[in-house]
C-alpha cells in the first residue's frame, strides 16, 4: 500500500505564491494523486488530479491560481496570488489495491 | 448539480449501533464507486470504507472490518454505513464520497464529497 507524506504546516504572504507536496513511497513513485482543499468548519473540496508526468486535470470551479506539477516522486500543488480564503488544510490523495490512501495533510497559513 | 447529503450521526454508547445515509442527486448511485471516509476531532482524513458500482463487491479499513457494513440501496440512490460494536475512537465526522470515474473501487480519485455527519462515541 503507498505511503503520502505530507509536511504539516506551510505559510505564505497574501498576494504571494506557495508550493505545496506530497511525497510517495518509492515504490509507488509513479502513482496519480489527488489534491483536497479543506477550509476551517468545512467538508473536502477536490481540487485536482495530478499526474506523474506533471499532467492535470482541475474540478469544476477551481480557480487558474491553482496550479499542479510532478518531480519524481513529489506530487506538488501550486497556489499564486494567495488569497485569504486559501487558508486551510490541504490533503494528497492516492489509491492502490482496493483502498483509498491520504497524506496528513498540510495546514496553509496566510499571512 | 451532483449532491451528496450525510444523515444518522449521533452520540451513542461504546457498543452502540449507528446507520449513516447518504442520499445522493444529481447522478446513479449504481454507476460508481462509492466511499465513507472519516475525520476524528481536530486529526486528517481518514478511508473507513467502499463499495463497488452495482454493489458487487466492498471494502474497508482494518479498524472497522467486521464491525461496519456499507451498502447501497439502487431504488432511492442512497448509500449506507451500518455501524455496530462501537468505539469511542470511531468518534469523527463521516463524510461520503464519489469516485470520479468507474464502477471499480480504488481506482480513481474522490471528486465529490457531503457536508459530514457527526458520529460521537462516549458513555
């Protein structure tokens, strides 16, 4: 089963830009993953499919400033122009073998 | 619009039984895969359990194998969670969630998720 790992928390200027990662197990360096957005009090919010290739595919609704790219095993998602409401916990999903896997989520502060 | 609406959290006994729902609109039910995940207070997500499109075949975590059920009832597009013999660490936020494609579980990513019902486990 892959491991995601996740730094727990991350901060970054308003108006600024801020890369966020998700990293697999080794083995599993190759798999797609997912990004959730999940604001104070609320449920998840998919955000993104992300690709090894650095490939991706944004739900519906997602804004341009939410961006996806791949290194490796590194899985990161990119937020520009930070905005006050981008403050929350982020997750990384994967999925292997009949079960669904999440990292521990990063928690975002806006300054 | 997709929609995904929780019910039947509760404060319950250790050894208490619970039914969640989760009625869904705006698309079947039968057609994809489909999943509870939990949050424990102030912790990250967590999978608890999936069933396969039509129902065929399902799936849970270690932690509640054996004491959970999920289950589907095609003609009201509703998804179920039965849970019995429960845990005061089974306390959390049960949120269901859509696969984005395909009847097959683990297969894709959650692309839709229900606002959450609160499960609390304590005497």
């Amino acid at each position: 089963q892959p491991v995601v790992t996740q730094s727990s928390s991350a901060s970054a200027s308003l108006g600024s830009s801020v890369k966020l990662t998700c990293t697999l197990s080794s083995v599993h360096s190759n798999y797609i993953v997912a990004w959730h957005q999940q604001q104070p009090g609320k449920a998840p919010r998919y955000l993104m499919k992300l690709e090894g290739s650095g490939r991706y595919n944004k739900g519906s609704g997602v804004p341009d400033r939410f961006s996806g790219s791949s290194s490796g095993a590194d899985r990161h998602l990119t937020i520009s122009n930070l905005q006050s409401e981008d403050e929350a916990d982020y997750y990384c999903e994967t999925w292997d073998s009949s079960s669904q896997v999440f990292g521990g989520g990063t928690t975002l502060t806006v300054l | 619009e997709v929609q995904l609406l929780e019910s039947g959290g509760d404060l319950v006994q250790p050894g208490g039984s619970l039914r969640l729902s989760c009625a869904a609109s705006g698309f079947t039910l039968n057609n994809y895969a489909m999943s509870w995940v939990r949050q424990a207070p102030g912790k990250g997500l967590q999978w608890v359990s999936t069933i396969s499109g039509g129902a065929y075949n399902t799936y849970s975590a270690d932690s509640v194998k054996g004491r959970f059920t999920i289950s589907t009832d095609k003609s009201k597009n509703i998804l179920y969670l039965q849970m019995n013999s429960l845990r005061v660490d089974d306390t959390a936020v049960y949120y269901c969630a859509k696969q984005l494609s395909g009847s097959s579980p683990a297969t894709d990513a959650f692309d839709v998720w229900g606002q959450g019902t609160m499960v609390t486990v304590s005497s």
